[in-house]
C-alpha cells in the first residue's frame, strides 16, 4: 500500500469499517496520526536524528533545560532509556548535562546553540501543514482546525467538554 492514500481510498476504507461515526472518525484519525508519525520520522532523518533524538529535542524547555524524567514521561520510556538518548545528543553538541539547582542529582538537558538551531529547524519543518491538509479549502481547514481544537480541550480537562452532545 503506497504511503498516500487518495481521497477514495480513504472514503472506502472508513465506510469498509462500518461501525459507529465515532468508531469511523477514530480509525481515520488513527490514519491521519500515522501519516503525521512518518512525517515526523522522515524529518528526523533529515536532521540524523533517531525519533527518539527528535522527540526529546524537540520538547526541552529552551531556558531552563528539561530534567531527565520529564523527557522520559514524555517519550513514555523508562528513565534507563534517556541516558542513552542523551549520551547520543550530546555527542553531537547538542545538548548538555546540568545538575539541578536545589536538587543536584537531577540532572537537567539543556540545549545548546547548535541544539538550539536544529531544534528550530526541525520545529519549522514539522509546523508545515501536510499536502493532504493543504488540499483542504480554507473553510474545511478552519473547520478541521476547530473540531481538532476541541478534541484537544476534551483531553486535557479529562474528558469530553461539558455540554457536548453527540450528533
């Protein structure tokens, strides 16, 4: 299967599924966020970073650093996993190690200039809308933009919003 899928394609895989409009909107979603993680990938590869790389370098804190266990949360690894990941950005001079401030065995990543750089760059390159999304009208995007808006909502309070109701 080719890696993008054309409009009917996509139409008759959701309607082959034939469950509940949710259940419908939740495999394309599915799909949609899988061709976000190959971009992801593919612009990883660009900067020769490995996902994992890309990842915790993408979400440092840009003054303070990020402590270990925030980028292993965020990564959802284990604690071990990041030392390697970190041993990795540092080779290249992208990050450095910091001892923390008030608590000197939690160690902080900071990024450094060139660190700096390649994550901007590669946050740049990710902000570009996709073809698929671009080939949206402006109307569709704006709606698109506001449904995924409040699905956002949704998940950070916990749960759906409040006064929602299913259409």
């Amino acid at each position: 299967m080719s890696v993008a899928a054309t409009g009917s394609d996509q139409q008759a895989g959701a309607s082959s599924r034939r469950g509940s409009p949710a259940e419908e909107a939740s495999a394309l979603l599915r799909d949609l966020l899988f061709a976000e993680r190959r971009r992801f990938f593919e612009a990883a590869s660009e900067f020769e970073l490995h996902p994992a790389q890309a990842g915790a370098l993408m979400h440092l804190n840009e003054v303070s650093g990020s402590p270990m266990h925030e980028i292993a949360a965020h990564l959802a690894c284990d604690n071990s996993n990041v030392t390697g990941i970190v041993d990795r950005l540092e080779a290249r001079g992208l990050v450095t190690r910091r001892a923390g401030e008030r608590d000197r065995r939690v160690k902080y990543i900071v990024l450094t200039p060139l660190g700096l750089r390649t994550r901007n760059a590669m946050r740049e390159r990710m902000a570009r809308a996709s073809a698929a999304i671009e080939r949206l009208s402006a109307k569709e995007q704006r709606l698109l933009r506001d449904l995924l808006a409040r699905l956002a909502r949704g998940l950070r309070s916990g749960g759906p919003e409040t006064g929602a109701s299913a259409r």
